[in-house]
C-alpha cells in the first residue's frame, strides 16, 4: 500500500506530544484510531496501534518454534512524555524501524496489511 509523499521532520527533533499528535492525525485519518493493525514493513511483521494517549509498534516473531510466552517484543513507543525505539533500548545496532521511519511509513502507507 503506497500513498503520497509527504515531508515529515525528524521526530528526534520535535517533543514527544507534537510526535503522538501527528500519528493520531494519520491514524485518525486513515480510520484506525484504537484499532490494533497487523501489518507486513521490511519482511518484517508487526502490531501497531495508536490512541490518543499512545503508539505502540510490536514485532511479531515469526519463529514458530518458540514458546507462546515469547511471541513478539515492543519496538518503538510514543507517548505524550516519551519516545523509545529499538535503537534506543537496544546496546546493539537495531534492524528495527526507528521512530522518524514508523511515522513515514504509516503516512506514506509503506507497508501491507496481514
């Protein structure tokens, strides 16, 4: 699913209320305020959803061999007080999308729905 470009500033640059309020704007345009969407980005598939109090992205693991206590972890989380990544939460180099790219993603429509 691709939609328009949209020029959108580096979310590391902006407080973490002006972040939220634009993934709301997206999501509430799009129609999926409070609704959880699975979705495919970069082969890779996730849980997203957004209130109006938060955004969450969720990695879903696609090993089918772990247990049922260990489907996924929380890759990125924006809150009117807070912004974390991967990157952030991670000692290591994350292949995770990073804050400023979910919010071009879910804008831009870069992903398929699951």
């Amino acid at each position: 699913m691709k939609a328009k470009n949209t020029t959108l500033q580096d979310p590391a640059e902006k407080d973490p209320k002006d972040v939220l309020e634009e993934l709301v704007g997206v999501f509430a345009t799009k129609g999926w305020l409070n609704q959880t969407i699975r979705i495919k980005h970069r082969d890779r598939r996730y849980r997203i959803y957004c209130s109006e109090k938060e955004f969450f992205a969720y990695r879903i693991n696609d090993n089918c061999g772990v247990s049922p206590g260990f489907p996924g972890w929380l890759v990125c989380i924006v809150t009117g007080d807070h912004i974390i990544d991967d990157a952030k939460m991670c000692a290591f180099p994350s292949a995770e999308p990073s804050t400023r790219e979910w919010v071009r993603c879910i804008a831009e429509g870069d992903f398929e729905f699951i």
